[in-house]
C-alpha cells in the first residue's frame, strides 16, 4: 500500500519521541499565548511562565498521574501472574498471522475501552504484546507496529463509553451549573437542566450505533492494511520467569507464604465491594477502584508476596516515561486554561458555526484542544461552558453537543502519542511505529463520527 509506505516514512523522518514532542508542545504553547493573549497584570511573560510551574504541579493533577501509573504498573504485575498468563496465552492460541491478530486485538480492546477506559489502555497493550510473544515463539511473521496500534485503538472509543469523563459528570446532578460562575439569573443559566442523563449520551441508541460501526470499520481497515503491508519476524525479549526460591529458611517463608497473601487479598477484597458496591451498581468505574481491584487480584493470583514484588521489579520500569511527562502535559493545561487559550480556539468555531454545523465544529476544536491537552476530564472543566452554551444559543440539543465534545476529544489520541506510554512501555515498539496506522485510524473514526454527527 503506497499511501502507508508513504505516511511511515514521514513519520519516521519527521515524529520525535514522546518527550521530545512533549518538549515541542510546550514550547509552542507559550509562544502562542505570548503571541495571541494579553495580560491580566504585570509582566505577560512572567504570567505565562508562573501558568507553566504551577500547572506542572497542581496536586489533584499529581493525584491523577499517580493513578495512571499504577494502572500501568498493576496491569503489567497481573499479566505477570500465571493464571493471566496461562488465559492470554489461550486467546492467543487463536492467532496465525495479521489478519487474526489485529481483529482479536482491535476488536477485544475497544470492547473493553468502551466499558472503562483505563482497563482497556493497559488490555489493549497487554494484548499487543502477547501476540507479538505468540509470533516469536511459535514463528510466525506479523506486523508488530500494526499490532500495536490495534492495541491502541480503544483510546478512539472510551470517551463515549461507560466511563466517559463528559457524559457522566454531566449526568451528576449540579455539575452543569457548577461550570458557570455567573449571576444564577444569566439566562444562559436559567435555561441550562440539573443533569443530562446517560440515557440520551452513552445510551443512546444512535451513540450505541455509531460504536457499532466503528467495532466493524476499525478491524476491517486494520485488516487491509495488514494484508498489504510487510510482515517480519519479532525478536522480543522473553521476560523472566517468576519462580518459587529453591532454599527458604527464617523470615523468608513468611515472605513465601501462601496462607499470608490470600489472607491479605481477600481482606482487600473485601475493603473493595465494601467501600465501592453502589458503584458496582451503576457500573461506574473509577481509577481508584481499577486500581483498588487490580492490586486484590494481583496479590491473590500471584504464587507468594516474592512472586508479587519481582513482577512488581520487572513492571515499574514502564512507567518512567509517563511519569516524567505528565507534569509537562499538566504545565501546557495551565497555560492554556489561565490565558484563555482553550477559549479562544472553542470560540472561533463556534463564531462561525450555525446550528447544522456546530456539532461538527465542536468535534473539531475538542479534537485540536486534545493534542495540547490530552485528558477528558481537565478538557471538559475547561471547554464544557463554551460548548453548552454555545449549545443553547443555537438550539442544539445539550446530549449531542457533549457527545460532540466527547468524540472529538477521543479521536485525536490516534495523533497525540500521550495516552501510548503505556503501550509503548510494555509492547518496547516506538511512537513514530504505530503512529502512522493509528493516523489512519484516526481518519476512518472522523468520517465515521463526523457523519454520525449529521446524521443524528
């Protein structure tokens, strides 16, 4: 396929690695709120550069970063365990080549994206990677980078799924209100309902659809690319087995000890329903409570705490990359939401859009808005005001334009290499490998929504 011989080239001439594109970012941001804002007060320079540190090191971000870490560490120390191992291995099994492996990939990933995102980011890397140890192991030529990237595509889905930042916080009662700060007799205000219920959002039969099309678009396209691109031997590395010690004596058969670390699981367990069972209910699903489970189901499954802290050892080493990045990606969000930034590009669209076009616009500046910020959640905050009311004006129901948000918010980690770190980590591929399908992908769930959109 010339088209995707092409676009890897470029991408391989022209994508730096993650950080460096960090680095980028963030210097290209404060030249354009240097250029394009004005200052409250004093020294605008100085302003933008207090914006940065104090993004870079805002607690509740810090507190998310962590959570992602952990996500990224527990899953690895899961898959580590011999009972995951033994189930992945199975799937697996079920893979020949391109064909199967980037539908059983692709497919598996965005059904588990769709039910909470941060399971199906480390799912869709741990799967990636099993298929590339299968091919190794059983000598089978594949695509890796492609597999990669269908291990990647659950990111394109999440945000109109079950654990969608926009559509659940605005089901939460007051919290629509909560992003005005003006007078309560605004009219805008006065107009705006208590909640907007996930019936019409993540429920919605046209939203259930549009899903629907891309479980069959995505794989299908995947599919092509991989039978017409070339397909090579994997020489990944064969992580160390986690084995029971031959010799134990004193305190280490404490360390060792079966009864010990069931006891401790369950306990955790049990913490876990009994502190998150209205949760359950609702089938809301939150980075703590991922990550309150996956340490339960982690220490359960492996052999002994020994067994749980060399797995742990072996996947702590992944998370160097996010863990240095975030703050980065955090200083861009200050700088963006103090100056106005994310205003500014929202409200351009929204000037110029009239009540057909203003879904589609709002797809679009949430898509450009996500590259600089990439998280669902601190985009909201920021751009959900401009996007309701903007909603109101022109007569656009509420539903579809936090739907609008929510898909352009998502298709363009298919071009922002944040949210792979992870992937990344565990799969030893490179951004500049993947990203030149996931474009692709990303092109293929942009005429898929934006029609979706228009259609509605």
């Amino acid at each position: 396929m010339k088209i995707t011989q092409y676009i890897e080239s470029a991408f391989k001439k022209l994508i730096p690695a993650p950080f460096t594109l960090a680095v980028l970012l963030s210097i290209l941001t404060i030249l354009i709120a240097m250029l394009f804002t004005n200052s409250s007060s004093g020294n605008h320079v100085v302003e933008i550069l207090q914006y940065w540190q104090e993004g870079m090191w805002e607690p509740s971000l810090l507190v998310f970063a962590v959570q992602m870490m952990l996500i990224l560490v527990l899953g690895h120390v899961l898959v580590l365990s011999r009972p995951i191992a033994w189930l992945t291995g199975k799937l697996t099994n079920l893979v020949t080549g391109n064909s199967s492996a980037v539908i059983l990939v692709s497919v598996s990933t965005m059904l588990v994206a769709f039910f909470n995102w941060g399971l199906g980011l480390i799912f869709g890397a741990i799967m990636a990677r099993k298929v590339g140890e299968a091919a190794r192991d059983r000598g089978f030529n594949i695509n890796y980078p492609l597999i990669g990237a269908a291990g990647y595509v659950g990111l394109m889905v999440w945000h109109g799924g079950i654990s969608g930042s926009a559509p659940l916080k605005v089901a939460e009662n007051g919290h629509i209100a909560s992003l005005f700060t003006e007078s309560s007799d605004d009219p805008i205000i006065s107009n705006l309902p208590s909640f907007i219920s996930t019936d019409t959002t993540i429920f919605a039969s046209w939203n259930l659809i549009i899903f629907g099309i891309l479980l069959v678009a995505i794989p299908l396209a995947l599919w092509i690319i991989g039978k017409r691109t070339a397909s090579t031997s994997i020489n990944l590395p064969i992580e160390k087995k986690i084995e029971k010690s031959k010799l134990i004596e004193g305190a280490e058969k404490i360390d060792n000890s079966r009864l010990l670390k069931i006891i401790f699981g369950s306990l955790l367990l049990a913490a876990f329903f009994a502190s998150y069972y209205t949760e359950l209910l609702s089938a809301r699903l939150t980075p703590n409570m991922l990550n309150f489970f996956m340490l339960a189901i982690c220490i359960l499954l492996h052999r002994s705490f020994v067994s749980f802290l060399s797995a742990l050892e072996e996947a702590i080493t992944g998370a160097a990359a996010i863990l240095i990045q975030f703050p980065l990606y955090f200083g861009i969000m200050g700088i963006m939401k103090e100056t106005g930034l994310v205003g500014d590009i929202a409200g351009f669209f929204t000037n110029i859009a009239t009540d057909n076009t203003l879904p589609v616009f709002t797809f679009l500046s949430a898509g450009i808005v996500n590259i600089f910020v990439p998280s669902g959640g601190g985009q909201w905050a920021i751009q959900g005001p401009i996007v309701l009311e903007s909603a109101i004006k022109l007569g656009i129901p509420l539903n579809k334009a936090v739907m609008a948000f929510a898909y352009g918010d998502q298709i363009t980690n298919m071009l922002q290499p944040f949210w792979a770190l992870p992937l990344l980590a565990i799969t030893k591929l490179k951004a500049r490998e993947i990203l030149p399908y996931t474009l692709i992908m990303m092109v293929v769930g942009a005429f898929i929504y934006i029609g979706g959109l228009l259609l509605i």
